[in-house]
C-alpha cells in the first residue's frame, strides 16, 4: 500500500487488474489472463461466471486463483489494442525498457502494471505456478489450445479434450506465454471461438474448471468435470487432436491485407491457392495444410497461419528422446555445434547440416529459431521435465 495525497493509504495501481484472487491451502497458484486483447471480453465474462459460482457455493480453493484483466483502455473502447499488440510486446528488452520508464506508449502502463501483479502473485507462490491465457478470434471456428512445447506444458494441456497446437508461439516475438514459460511457469493458452460468441464465454468457463480441478486447485468432485469436458468435446469434433503451425503470414498497417471472406479456423486449403489479397495483389498458400487464426478485424500482426496435423507418434518419441536426454549429444552431428549456452541453444551450419530437417530438432524442443546468412541458431525452454525451485519472475 502506499500513502496518497491526502495520507490515505491506497491500493498499487497494478491491483485495478485483478478480478478475484482466492486462496487457502497449501496448493499450487493459478494465474488467469483476461482480455489481453480489448476486444475479446469473453474471457472477463467467463471468469467472472466462475468467482461468483466460488463465492456462491463456498468451494474450497487448495492454493491461490487469481483472475486478471488484462489491457483496461482498450477493453473499455472495445479494440484490440491502443498504440501496440500488448501480446507482442514480451521480449527482454521491452520489458527492461518499461522497468527503466524509458516507453510512454498506450500500451506501456497497462503492461508495466499486468508485470507488477503476475510478479507479486507468482513471486509470492510455494509451488507449481499456472497461467492461463484466455483469447477469442475474429473467425468463427472449433475451440482449440496451444502450448509452448514442454513436457510439463504438454501434460497440463493433456487436461483438456481439445485439439492441440504447437508452433504457435514460436512464430511470434513478444507473447506473454513465451516470456512465462522461460520462468519455469506451465502456461497454456485458449482460442474459444468467435469474440462476441456466447459460445466461447461457456467454453472458457469449461476450460478454467477443468484446469482448476487438473492442477489440485480443487478437489475432482468439486465440479461436473464430466459436463464441462462434453462442452469442449462436442465444440472440437472432427477436428485432428495434434496440429503443428508451420507458417504465419505477418502483416503490418501499410499492407493493405485482407483476407478473402468464408476462412474459418482449420479450414482446408491448398497450396498455391488465393486466401488473401494486399497492396502487391493476390496472397497465395505456401504449402497445403490447415487455415488458423484468420484475421477478419482492422488491427493485427498476423494475416493467419498454416498449420498440420501431426502424429501422436512423434509426441510419445520425443518425450522419451527428452526424458534420456539424448539431446545432450545432438552436437555431435556434423555442423551442429552447442552455442553460448550449452544446454538451450544449438549453432547449425547449414552448408553442412542441410540434410537435416527442421524437425529432428523439434523432437528435442528446439523450436526457436533465427537465422544469419548460413547459420542457423535453434533454442529450447528451460524448464522441459523439471520446475524451477523457486518462481522468481
């Protein structure tokens, strides 16, 4: 707390985001995301729905729940962001620039106070910490989850019966979960369908209380588990259980982007085949594969990605590539050497390394990648299989 003009004491300003915040027990922290775009007010729906029904019936909380809204200016005018994607501003550089108060853009405030309260609550924790981040797009489409790939991240997402991405995160500089997840904390996050859809506030609601009950926040009878994982069942049918992004169109406000009407999530297309149109003219599909995120509103980063199914196969063989850690000799290879750091990063020479496909090195979670003329630096996360001893953000 600290002392206001008139020696009331008053509230730190990053407190106006937090919705609920209930705790008892020993257990782990939760930590939901809402409405980091302005103008997906599903999730704020969602969660409110859910403190009121703990509030209501008096159910125990094992450890602490803690519901954020995320950018307050432009959820309250109804857009996804003011001045910048605040879903894109992540990186380590940006947020040291905030902590020095070098930025004073739109966004900077509600960013510098979202990083004040995660900070507090995951500071704060005795245990595994979760965040959530709940989202909704502007195509109508089957609900889905995206994770970035750990086997810790990869087993909390297992909680829900929805279809599951990876890659996503990868494509994108400066997500939240991406900036998280290299703090040892499991994240997982929610496209529930279309914004205004009251559809996708139920299937939020549905996913928080599934994730409450996985991760011991609430004992198994607590809830209709089984009502609640039926809802995400019915609202994904038909939709493959694994997908790998392997494309994102990247857009800026001068393209002139739109994209052509009728695109939903996980629509077929082909390669070659028109999807979109800008200043330059026609936007074909690099490669055949599954339509996601398609942008049907004025602002964004992303004209949409490309996606494709993947065997559960690769999945269970790459937990136990990892889980023996035979990544430990993938610097034996030719033209593959261990970077700066030696148990994240890998320096591959593609002059040499060039038979080797990109997703030998995805079995081991080396997804991150930049390149530099003929080199190719691929990363991993650091907490794979193992959390952290304590979560200091």
């Amino acid at each position: 707390m600290s002392e206001g003009p008139s020696g009331v004491l008053e509230a730190p300003a990053h407190r106006r985001h937090t919705l609920g915040d209930r705790q008892g027990g020993s257990g782990p922290t939760m930590i939901v995301m809402t409405g980091l775009h302005g103008n997906e007010p599903a999730g704020g729906r969602a969660a409110r729905r859910v403190l009121a029904r703990l509030e209501r019936e008096g159910l125990e909380i094992n450890g602490r729940f803690v519901v954020l809204a995320g950018n307050l200016r432009a959820l309250a005018a109804g857009i996804r962001f003011l001045d910048c994607d605040l879903n894109r501003q992540w990186t380590q550089e940006r947020v040291a620039e905030l902590q020095n108060q070098a930025l004073n853009d739109a966004e900077a405030t509600e960013q510098r106070e979202l990083l004040a309260a995660i900070r507090e609550v995951a500071n704060q924790s005795t245990g595994p910490v979760y965040f959530l981040d709940l989202h909704t797009t502007s195509a109508v489409g089957p609900p889905f989850v995206t994770v970035g790939d750990t086997l810790r991240n990869r087993e909390f997402a297992r909680s829900f019966p929805l279809p599951l991405i990876f890659g996503l995160e990868e494509q994108v500089d400066g997500a939240l979960l991406e900036y998280l997840n290299n703090f040892g904390l499991i994240t997982l996050g929610a496209e529930a369908g279309q914004h205004d859809c009251d559809r996708s506030v139920d299937r939020l609601e549905a996913l928080m209380w599934l994730a409450l009950r996985s991760a011991g926040l609430l004992a198994p009878d607590a809830v209709e588990g089984r009502v609640y994982a039926g809802v995400l069942r019915e609202a994904s049918r038909g939709v493959p259980r694994v997908i790998e992004v392997r494309y994102r169109h990247a857009i800026d406000d001068q393209d002139g982007f739109e994209m052509l009407p009728g695109f939903h999530n996980f629509a077929p297309v082909e390669k070659g085949q028109v999807v979109a149109r800008d200043r330059n003219g026609p936007i074909h599909a690099r490669e055949s594969g599954l339509i996601l995120l398609p942008l049907y509103q004025g602002k964004g980063e992303d004209g949409f990605f490309i996606a494709r199914p993947l065997r559960t196969f690769w999945l269970y063989l790459s937990a136990f590539l990892r889980r023996f850690r035979i990544g430990a000799f993938l610097h034996w290879l030719p033209g593959v050497h261990c970077s700066r750091d030696q148990r994240l990063e890998l320096t591959i020479d593609t002059r040499i390394a060039r038979w080797y496909p990109l997703e030998v090195f995805h079995l081991f979670g080396y997804r991150k990648r930049r390149r530099t003329g003929d080199t190719l630096i691929v990363t991993r996360r650091a907490f794979d299989s193992n959390e952290p001893e304590t979560t200091r953000l």
